[in-house]
C-alpha cells in the first residue's frame, strides 16, 4: 500500500481542538490516529487503528479504514466533513 497515495479513500476533514485535519491518504490516517486524536482508548478507536494498521499490511480495503475513522471521530465527539462522490457530484456531508 502507498502511504501518500490513495485513491479509495475519499477525503475527510476532522476538526481536533480548533485545528482542522484534511485526511485522504493512508499516512494522514495513521498520523491522525497516532499523533492528533484527542485521547487513546475507546472501542472505536481501537477498531480504526487496527483498520489503518491491517491497511498498511495490505489486509484491509481504505473504504473500510474511512468508515472506522468516522465511527473512531463520532465516538470521540470530533466533528468530520465527508465529502462523497455521487455520480461525479461532490456532496458534502457533515458527521458529528
């Protein structure tokens, strides 16, 4: 799996203590799981770092990685922006 280029994953931003963090690619997930999320335990969490590490070993697909990342964001009460692609229509979509 290449770490800065992923073209399964469709983008998202997550606002983390009045910063925000654009993720679309495998690095920035595992950076933001390792290094900006607000706290380290949590079901969710822990199903998403598993994800991104499964993804890194080529195991695990990136839409499965995104879907736990926003599962991991909800749990924390991170609000995320998911833009989604819809028949070449950009929508976005705001998780919380």
């Amino acid at each position: 799996m290449q770490w800065n280029a992923s073209p399964n994953f469709a983008p998202l931003v997550l606002f983390l203590g009045g910063r925000r963090r654009v993720v679309k690619t495998l690095r920035d997930a595992a950076e933001v799981l390792i290094m900006d999320w607000p706290f380290d335990d949590g079901e969710e969490y822990v199903a998403a770092v598993k994800a991104c590490d499964d993804a890194i070993a080529g195991e695990a697909g990136m839409e499965e990685l995104r879907e736990l990342l926003l599962r991991a964001a909800r749990e924390a009460g991170i609000t995320a922006l998911s833009v989604i692609s819809d028949s070449g229509k950009t929508t976005p979509h705001m998780a919380a």
